[in-house]
C-alpha cells in the first residue's frame, strides 16, 4: 500500500500566472485621496514655525501694522472732524448778519455729529491698539538688551487712563522704550538714565496738548450762553486739529521703533552701486618671485 499525503481539502491547485493589463492611464479616484504628503511645497523656506517659542518682535511687528492703519485712519477722520468745526465756526459768523439756509445748517449739523462719533470710536479703537504695541514692544526691547522693564504693564495702562497721570507717564514709558532700542543698537549704555530724543520730546509735548485741550474742550460742554457755545466750537476744531497732527507723528514714530527694533526687510532695501573710490589705501599685494616671466 502507498500512503499519499494532502492538506487539509485536497491538494493545492497551481496558481496561475496573470497576464499584464496594459496601461490605461493615472488611477483615478471618486474623492480626493486623504493619504499623501502635504501640499507645502509653495511656501517659502522656514515659513512653517520650528518651535513653539514666541517671538516678542515678531508680535510686536504684526501689532504695529495695524496701529499704523488705524492711526491713519484716525487722522483722516480728525482732519474732515477738524474741517466740519471750522465750517460751522463760519456759519455762525455768518449768522450775526443775516438767516442761513436750513439745508447749510442740516448738513453742517450731521457732518459735525458723524464725524464726532467715529472720531470718538476710532479714538478709542487705535488707543487699543497702540498701547498693545507698545507693552508687546517693551517686552521684545527689554528680552533683546537682557534685562526686566522697571515699571509693570498695568502702569503703563493705568498710566494712560487716569487723567492727570496721562501727561506723565506714557511719555516716560516712551522715553525707556526709546533707550532700550538704543541700547540694544548699541549707541547707548545700559546702565545709562534714559533720557528722550528730541522726537520722543515732541510726541510728548503734542500728546500732552492733546490731552489738556481734550479735558478743556470736554468740560467746556457744560457751560451755557451763546459766546460759550461759540467758544466751545473753536476748542473742538483745535482739538481735533491736535488729534490729526497726534495720529500722524505717532505713526511716524511708531514705524522708526519698528526700524530699530526689527532687522531690515530685504525687499525694502534699494538697490546701490559703487561708481568710485577715492582715499582708498592700495590693496595689498604679494611679492613677484624671481622666476615670474611677467
């Protein structure tokens, strides 16, 4: 007898070899596959973040872009604010003589109101944003020189809220703001007073005005009779006529810490040539040797 051994269900048929289907075309799929790697190859190099680190400048840049809008902003709408007052001064004066049209005097009315109340909410809107900017850029200052900002950030805001203290404090935080740049530049040392700039100085004689024409103008308000309410347009139109000037030289001024706060953008850089040198010393050059044919 031949005993025979199988798997279990009988022997193993022979797996047949499959012929090649020829090529018709890239695999095509009912839906966007969700396996593959990511599309990033259009981003420029290290546009991804390498580490969870926040950088100071970096934050203080973005939120300077958008106090520089808004003060621009602001300033426009204090020039036409600055416009409507002054409009309305000489209307009065106009009125002393003889009766005005009701249509001059409605659309003089609605331009003083509209651009009062959104001076008054961008006021507000870009003092937001420019004292974010200023405590983000303080703490990218002190971070680069090494040190610790002497005076907290609720000083510094508390500092711009209560009246009386305003006139003294945002100035002198400007003014360290101002020496920390300069510190880390390297044009002054650390342990040196801070002392303003003369542009420092000028922000700070403006915002004061500002502030104490504001407090005057708004206290004025509550005065009665004809002379004050008279009087009361003139504060108004200074006043805004300083709101203005204010928006314009803080943006200004908040760009120059921006310049020295954070490295030049390249593409901002103009393209320089060298025509000539003069008072050079000769480069210098090495020794012939003897055997040099030329």
């Amino acid at each position: 007898m031949e005993w025979v051994a199988t798997p279990p269900g009988g022997p193993r048929r022979a797996r047949q070899r499959r012929r090649p289907r020829p090529y018709t075309g890239p695999p095509s799929y009912p839906a966007p596959p969700r396996w593959g790697f990511p599309l990033l190859a259009w981003r420029w190099p290290l546009a991804l973040p390498t580490n969870s680190r926040v950088d100071q400048a970096e934050r203080a840049g973005t939120t300077a872009a958008t106090a520089i809008a808004a003060l621009w902003v602001t300033a426009g709408v204090a020039a036409l604010a600055t416009f409507a007052e002054a409009w309305r001064y000489v209307l009065l004066l106009f009125s002393r003589g003889e009766a005005l049209s009701r249509t001059v005097l409605a659309i003089s009315d609605a331009l003083v109101g509209t651009t009062g109340l959104i001076l008054v909410l961008m006021g507000v809107l870009t003092g937001v944003f420019v004292v974010l900017w200023g405590l983000r850029a303080r703490a990218a200052a002190a971070e680069r020189i090494g040190v610790r900002s002497a005076r907290p950030d609720w000083q510094v805001v508390a500092g711009v809220l209560i009246p009386g203290a305003n006139l003294l404090i945002p100035g002198a935080a400007v003014a360290e703001l101002e020496h920390s740049l300069l510190v880390a530049e390297g044009d002054r040392e650390k342990d040196a007073r801070p002392w303003p700039s003369l542009r420092v100085r000028f922000w700070w004689a403006l915002w004061a005005a500002t502030v104490v024409v504001g407090l005057l103008t708004f206290g004025w308000t509550f005065r009665d009779g004809v002379q004050a309410l008279a009087d009361g347009v003139v504060l108004h139109a200074v006043n805004n006529a300083l709101v203005t000037v204010l928006a314009v030289v803080t943006a200004r001024l908040i760009d120059h810490f921006m310049r020295l706060l954070l490295p030049p953008d390249p593409a901002e850089l103009s393209r320089q040539r060298v025509h000539a040198v003069r008072a050079a010393p000769p480069p210098p050059r090495a020794a012939r040797p003897d055997t040099a044919r030329r």
